[in-house]
C-alpha cells in the first residue's frame, strides 16, 4: 500500500555554477531511480546547501533538468567542524516501499548509520572481464571483493572428481549434499575451500567452468550457496561479481553493473589468460564454451544471467577493464552520473 515516505540523500560539491548544479541532478536523479519515483509520485522536494556553496541554486537546477514539482532551496548555518560543500535533498513522496536513502561522496561521512556500508554487484557474461574489474574496483575504493563464480566452480570440481554428470540434478545434489565450500582471505586476496582444501588453483580449468556452469543450473545448488554469499555481503561493503546478484542475491544492491562485450572478444580475452597459463587450448574451443556457457547460463530457469532492471549496462567491447573499474568508482562516488 502507499504511504508518504521521506527521502533522504546527500552529495558533496564544488562551488562552481555546473560543479552544483551537476551534483544536485545527479542526486535527485539516483533517488528518484533508487525508489522508482517519477515526478507524479513526488510531494515537493526540499534542498539545503551548507554556506561555501554560493555560485548557484542547486534547485534551480533541478527544476531546469525537468522536475515539475514543488522544489524550494535554503541556506545552512554556519556550524563548527561542519562537513564543507554539502548538499542536502530531502524528497517527500508515495510509495509502496521503505524509503532509500543516497549518501555520495565526502556525503558518506555524514551518516554512517544508513550509509555506511555498501554492496556493488557486478553481473554478465563469462569473459566480459567483471573479475579484473572487481579487483580493481575492491582495492581503490578498499572494500571485499566476493568471486562468487569460484563457489560454483568448487562443487563443479567435486562433481568431476566424483565422477558425477554435472548436468544430472539428482546425482549432482547426492554428490554436493555434504560438500562444504568456505571463503577465506589472505591478504585481501579470496581463497576457495572445498571440504577445507584450498581448491583455488584447480577451479581455473575449461572442465570444471563447463561444469560450474552445469551445476549452476541446479535450484539445490543455487540455494545452498545463497546464504554464503549474502553473509559475507553483510559484514561490510561489498562487490560481488557473478550472474544473478543484483536480481537475486542481493537485490537491494546500492549499485548495480551489468558488463557485456561481444562473443569473439570475450573468448579472445580467456584465450589469452588460459595460454598465459600455459594451457593448451585452440580459440574456437574457448569460443564454443563461451557460447554453450552464455546459453546454459541465460537459459536455465533458476536465476538466469539478467540484467536487473535498475542495473547500468556497460560494454566493455572498446574499454579496458582499467577504463571500466574507473567509471565504476566515479560513478559509486557520485563523480559521474552516467557510463
Ligand atoms: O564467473 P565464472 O565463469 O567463474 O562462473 C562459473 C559458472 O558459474 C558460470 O558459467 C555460471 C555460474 N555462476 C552462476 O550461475 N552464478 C553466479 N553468481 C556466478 C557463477
């Protein structure tokens, strides 16, 4: 049912006219997206600025992106340690959902208690690079990195040592029922366990993804790795990289990422990591696993590879993953509003 909610947000900005005016679009524009708002849905919008903000009227920019709705602005006092730059919006509005709140930037400080944590998910295809995007993202902005690609990969190892046909529901589930896998870290750095065997360095093979992606499309094997996920997603801020975490696994993601690339480009990037490696593999094999992959994976009626509705889609085609996991941080710091 409908209430009234109060929605709260808060950006930090530069005093220049498009330094304000930028940063207020871009954080009514979140919360409107954030809490499926549309101007019809919205009571009036209240903005304040803290006194150093003075080269132009954050709601007379807001008004000028095209919000029809009753908008005013003020001015706040001066106070002692005050956070410098800021500005405040507060939205009253119907919805049928809890209010969420956007704290951005040097904003972030301002309320630990709803904006202290963080989860960032990071859907798509194989080989469309999230892993090395993950990383980066995780080291610059300093929060956990989740692989949660591994964990499908570790019980497709126990099927292929078991001598288990992935494919096969039952049998797989009989195989997996006791498996136990654990995350650890060492030095940052995820490490997989299977049954308490470190399992990371055997997981990387073109078998055992052909099997995690079989596995994968057990409902037994999705809700077992359910909980692991969310867990390690509520101890602090978060990005998880996989397929189903902003539909499924953590759907209240405060920022979401779907990162696509074409078929050939995506088994030319595996091609090279697996000879790197030293494997030995032809590229029309590790193009037909990235297409029976994509299909197993977009196909299978638990959780399939989707992008969610409010994720931001990138194609990584023309892009380096350097290039990519440097708009996720701006764009997570509310320094762009689009990629
Ligand atoms: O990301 P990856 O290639 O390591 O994943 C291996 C397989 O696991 C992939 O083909 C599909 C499956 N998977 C999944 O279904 N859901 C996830 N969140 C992560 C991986």
């Amino acid at each position: 049912m409908e209430k009234l909610v109060s929605i709260r947000g808060a950006i930090t900005a530069k005093n220049t006219k498009d330094g304000i005016a930028a940063a207020a679009v871009n954080l009514v524009d979140r919360l409107y997206f954030k809490n499926g708002l549309t101007d019809g849905d919205v009571v009036n919008i209240v903005i304040s600025v803290t006194p150093s903000l003075t080269a132009a009227s954050a709601a007379q920019a807001v008004r000028e992106s095209g919000h029809a709705v009753p908008l005013m602005s003020c001015a706040e006092p001066e106070v002692k340690d005050m956070v410098k730059g800021v500005i405040r919006v507060m939205i009253t509005a119907y919805s049928d959902k809890p209010p969420r709140h956007i704290y951005l930037n040097g904003a972030r400080a301002l309320r630990k208690d709803i904006a202290g944590s963080y989860a960032v998910a990071l859907d798509g295809p194989s080989g469309a690079g999230k892993s090395t995007v993950a990383k980066l993202v995780a080291a610059k902005l300093g929060i956990t990195y989740l692989d949660t690609g591994a964990l499908y990969r570790a019980l497709g190892l126990k099927c292929l040592r078991e001598g288990v046909e992935a494919t096969d529901a039952v049998g797989a589930e009989n195989c997996l029922r006791d498996a136990k896998v654990t995350i650890e870290y060492e030095n940052g750095v995820q490490k997989v366990l299977l049954d308490g065997e470190d399992v990371s360095g055997s997981i990387r093979t073109p078998e055992v993804s052909m099997a995690a992606s079989a596995v994968s499309a057990h409902p037994y094997v999705r809700g077992k790795l359910l909980d692991i996920q969310r867990d390690i997603a509520k101890k602090s801020s978060v990005i998880l990289d996989g397929r189903d975490i902003g539909t499924v696994v953590l759907p209240d993601a405060e920022f979401k990422f779907f990162l696509t690339a074409s078929a050939e480009i995506r088994a030319k990037r595996r091609f090279d990591e697996l000879t790197a490696k030293g494997q030995s593999v032809t590229y029309e094999d590790v193009y037909n696993d990235v297409v029976t992959r994509d299909r197993n994976d977009s196909t299978r009626a638990v959780a399939p590879l989707k992008q969610a509705f409010d994720a931001i889609a990138v194609n990584s085609d023309d892009m380096s993953a350097e290039d990519v996991a440097n708009d996720i941080i701006k764009y997570i710091l509310g320094d762009i509003n689009e990629i």
